[in-house]
C-alpha cells in the first residue's frame, strides 16, 4: 500500500488497518495467491484480465483487450490497493444489469498515466464476481474505441 496523508495516525495489524481507533479489514474478496480470470465481451472488443492477490495489499495483474482476432491493448504488473480504501469502496454499475456493487480500486501510477482495476466485493449469496479495468496509459484505449468500464466476470472460488 502506497503512502497517504490521513489527519490522524494509521496502524496496520495484521489483516486489520487501525484507523482512528477503529479496526478495517483489508479486501480479501480475492484469495491469496489464487489466480482469477476475467472476461468480458462487447460487440467488437474482448477484454481479459488476469489476477492473483499476491498480499494484503498488491495484486498482479495482466490485462488484454482483442478486437477479433487483433491485440489493441496489453498491459501487466503490480498494482496496489488504494491507500484511502477504508474510507469508502468505489462503485461502479454492472454494464449488462444496471445494479450498483461496491469496488477495491488497486492502481498502478506510472510517470504521467495510471491504469486502474476494480474487483467487485460481491454479496455472500453472488456467485459471479465482477471486475472493470480502465487505463490512461496507453493511447490505444481512447483511439480503437475500447469501451470504458466493461464489467468483467468470473466464478466465484468457494
């Protein structure tokens, strides 16, 4: 987890941020060291995205977007959870049903870009997980009309 400037003092415990006085779980929709894969379809661009929790905070990733047959976009690495992740998830809206679910954000910054990746935290009973992926590095994103926030699915792991 990167650093954050937070008006008071902040405590990791084991798998607990202290905040405040009051204890935060740290994400564990993604098990540890368990690789998830991702997939997505719109009329024209497929997306897969490939994780796998490495610690409490990072996880790796691969991520690939094809328009048919053709690569348009290709990026991996180490991206981390957002250090402000205990104050409010992200929420993003599920491009085929139009319901809301809360979000980790993990981010990699690059020199002037950064590419961010959401992992739904899905309710007890949900047996999808959901995912989107976004990135301002790569300018392919914005030129072949890759669509933003494409949820990305797979099973859960029990």
């Amino acid at each position: 987890m990167k650093e954050f400037a937070y008006p008071s003092p902040i405590q990791v415990i084991g798998k607990q941020v202290i905040v405040d006085g009051q204890p935060v779980d740290f994400p564990e929709d993604l098990k540890l060291n368990k690789e998830y894969v991702y997939t997505g379809q719109s009329k024209l661009f497929t997306q897969t995205l490939t994780v796998k929790r490495v610690n409490l905070s990072s996880i790796d990733y691969q991520w690939q977007v094809h328009k048919g047959d053709q690569l348009v976009l290709a990026d991996s690495g180490q991206a981390h959870l957002r250090a402000s992740f205990f104050l409010a998830s992200e929420v993003d809206n599920d491009d085929q049903t139009g319901d809301a679910y809360g979000a980790s954000e993990y981010v990699v910054t690059r020199k002037d870009c950064s590419t961010e990746i959401r992992i739904g935290m899905p309710e007890e009973e949900e047996v999808v997980l959901k995912a989107t992926a976004s990135s301002s590095c790569n300018p392919a994103w914005k030129k072949v009309g890759i669509p933003e926030g494409m949820t990305l699915r797979t099973k859960k792991v029990l």
